[in-house]
C-alpha cells in the first residue's frame, strides 16, 4: 500500500497512474454495451467474436511500431496523445452502423489503446528510474480502477438508455483529469537502448511462464468480452445486473493488485499464482451454476484470482538465472497478448455452435491447466 500512498500524495505520480484507470474506464465502458451492440447490429455470437477479435489484432498490431513511435515523440507526448485517440476512438464502435464498420472501429480502438499501453508502462518505467521509487504495480492497481469505475457506470444503462452519450460523460471524466495532470509527465523522453536480437535458446526455461500467461491474459479477456452476454442469456439477470459481472471482476481484480506485492513476499511467487489458480476455479463453478447471484460472485472470484497471477509471472521470468529480465518478460508479455488475441473468437465460435456455457466450461478448464502449470513450475524450480 505504500505505492498507492505514494500516488495519491503526489501529482507526479498520479499524473501517469491516471492514464492507466483511463484506457480502462474506456474500454469498461464499450465492453458493457457488448450485448446492446450485438442486439442492435442483430450478429450471431461466433461474428461477435470475430469482431472482438480485431480489437485484439489492433492492439497487437501496433506493437511493432510502439517503441519508434515513442522515440519519435518522447514517451510523456505519446502517452497523452494515445489518451486523446483512445477517446476519439472509442466512440466509434457506438456508433457503427454495420458490422464490418464495428470490426474497423475495434480495430482503431485496440490500435490506439495498444500505443497508449506501451507509452504509459515505459513512462513509469522511466519515472521509477529518475525518481528512484516505484509505483509500477500500484498504477496497474489504478488500471483495475478505472474497469471498477466503468462498472459503477452500468448503473447509468438504463437512465440514460444511450450507449453514445454514456460514453461521452466517460470520455469527458478521462480528458478532464488527464488536462488537469498532463504536465506532470508531457515532457518526459525515454532513454533509448540498444536492444540484443532475441534468442530462441532463451524459449525452453520459460515455457511454463508463457503458458501461463497466454491462459491467464486469454481468461481475463474473455470475462471481460461475455460477461455480460452470460448474465444476460444464460442467467436471465434484468438489464440493470447485466454489467455486475464485470463490475465484480475489476473490484477484486484491483484489490488483489493493491496486496498481492505484500502477500507474494511472504509466501512466494509459485504460491500465490497457484492460489489464485484455485480461487479462478472456485469462481467457474459458480458462474457455471447459472444463478445471477451466484455468477455475480464467481466473476468477483475469477477477478481475485487472476488479478495476481500475471504480474508474478513477469515477476519469476524477470528472475529466471541466466536470462536477461527484458527478455525473460518481453517473451511472457507477447505470449499473453497471443491469448489475449485468440480467446474472443475460439469462444464466440464456441457459443455459436454449442452454447455460450460451453464457452465458460473451457474457461474453467483453463484455470485447471494453470494450477498444472504451477505445479510443474514448482517442481522445475525444485
């Protein structure tokens, strides 16, 4: 809790922290009127999938060229800029009138949030440095914020019954604080490093870590995608619970972030990953019993769970012996967006075909491969 302090008691820091509840309060947003964009364009769920999907290739898409871009412009210019295209661009899959201007406008939205991503975590990276303090976890804390924030704002679904003017107002909170603090960080250039050609040799060591990372990040997003579809169709919730399943998930999501540094010191790494492996397995049995409640409860299980797991990972593979952190964690990152990417449609394809249940069965299953994962690890580390 000492990082969070440190945010709340000093604009320098709360400035960049705010990006990172920003992008979420975004993206929380759009992802609670999944169901109403879904009815209103009348798409199948495996099409949906599809479309979620593009918002995932626009974030991966842009990978590449994050780090130039951030060089180009300095990290501090980059990071607001993100910001303004994030809110441009999220309000267009509102306000797509077909399907295939839905999947363009996801695209432009994951594209701008993958740049604002990598700008807000290399300008921590670089305050850390200068400042000689960290604050790191606790920003990613401010993420989970920003998703419990957008939840709080399902309750505005049904009186204001506009998807458009509901994302406005979140658009409007985003550039206001971000105005308000943008000078704490605008001016901040990264240092540029040379950066060694990536070894496949380096690929054996931190296999375990990557698959966890690819379920763990596949299994949050999808939560994030069908919650609320789930709650809708399979529970029969009323419209004004649709979003709670959400609202839940980034709840615990950030509390978990907020102690999960404290608890990992104390009993491990390995430890606490298998832990939040079985309360994300409690937490499937739950949703799986199709009670609203009782679902309600288990995405807050699911959102305690993983909130732990892919910052430990990063934290084991910084570690690994022999093996340059950079790397070890470059490698774990882009096995998690590689989830990230193809959970949406493999699940869309599944609720298509068989039932959106179905879906969540092989969500649960996933958490039974990373208690495995983590008991193989132990082992290796043994």
């Amino acid at each position: 809790m000492r990082s969070l302090r440190l945010i709340l008691g000093n604009a320098r820091y709360f400035g960049p922290s705010w990006v990172f509840a920003s992008i979420n309060i975004l993206f929380g947003t759009w992802a609670i009127y999944i169901p109403t964009v879904k009815d209103a364009l009348n798409i199948s769920k495996s099409e949906l999938g599809i479309a979620i999907f593009f918002l995932a290739l626009g974030v991966f898409t842009i990978f590449p060229f994050a780090s130039a871009i951030i060089n180009k412009l300095g990290v501090g210019k980059t990071t607001f800029y993100g910001v303004l295209l994030s809110c441009i661009t999220a309000m267009l899959p509102l306000l797509a009138p077909n399907y295939y201007i839905l999947m363009g406008a996801l695209f432009l939205f994951g594209a701008t949030n993958g740049v604002t991503d990598i700008s807000m975590n290399t300008l921590v990276t670089e305050i850390e440095k200068k400042d000689k303090v960290k604050f790191m976890a606790a920003s990613h804390g401010f993420f989970s914020l920003g998703g419990v924030l957008a939840g709080l704002g399902s309750f505005l679904i049904g009186p204001l019954s506009n998807p458009v003017l509901h994302m406005s107002i979140a658009v409007l909170l985003v550039l206001v604080v971000n105005f308000r603090f943008r000078s704490q960080y605008f001016s901040e250039i990264a240092e540029e490093i040379e950066n060694e050609p990536f070894s496949f040799g380096l690929l054996k060591p931190l296999l375990l870590l990557g698959l966890i990372s690819f379920v763990a990040m596949g299994s949050e997003g999808a939560i994030v995608d069908w919650s609320g579809l789930y709650l809708k169709e399979i529970t029969l919730a009323p419209e004004a619970l649709w979003g709670l399943g959400f609202l839940g998930f980034q709840v615990t999501m950030t509390l978990g972030r907020f102690l999960g540094d404290g608890i990992s010191d104390k009993i491990g790494s390995i430890k606490i990953v298998a832990i939040g492996a079985i309360l994300a397995i409690i937490g499937y049995f739950l949703v799986l019993t199709g009670n609203t409640y009782f679902s309600i409860l288990g995405f807050a299980l699911n959102g305690l769970g993983f909130s732990v797991m892919v910052p430990e990972v990063f934290r084991i593979g910084g570690n690994v012996k022999g093996i340059d952190s950079s790397k070890g964690i470059a490698f774990i990152a882009g096995a998690g967006y590689t989830g990230f990417l193809c959970a949406p449609p493999i699940l869309g394809f599944l609720a298509e075909n068989y039932s959106l249940t179905r879906s969540f069965v092989v969500l649960l299953a996933c958490g039974f491969l990373i208690l495995l994962f983590t008991l193989l690890l132990k082992r290796k580390k043994a």
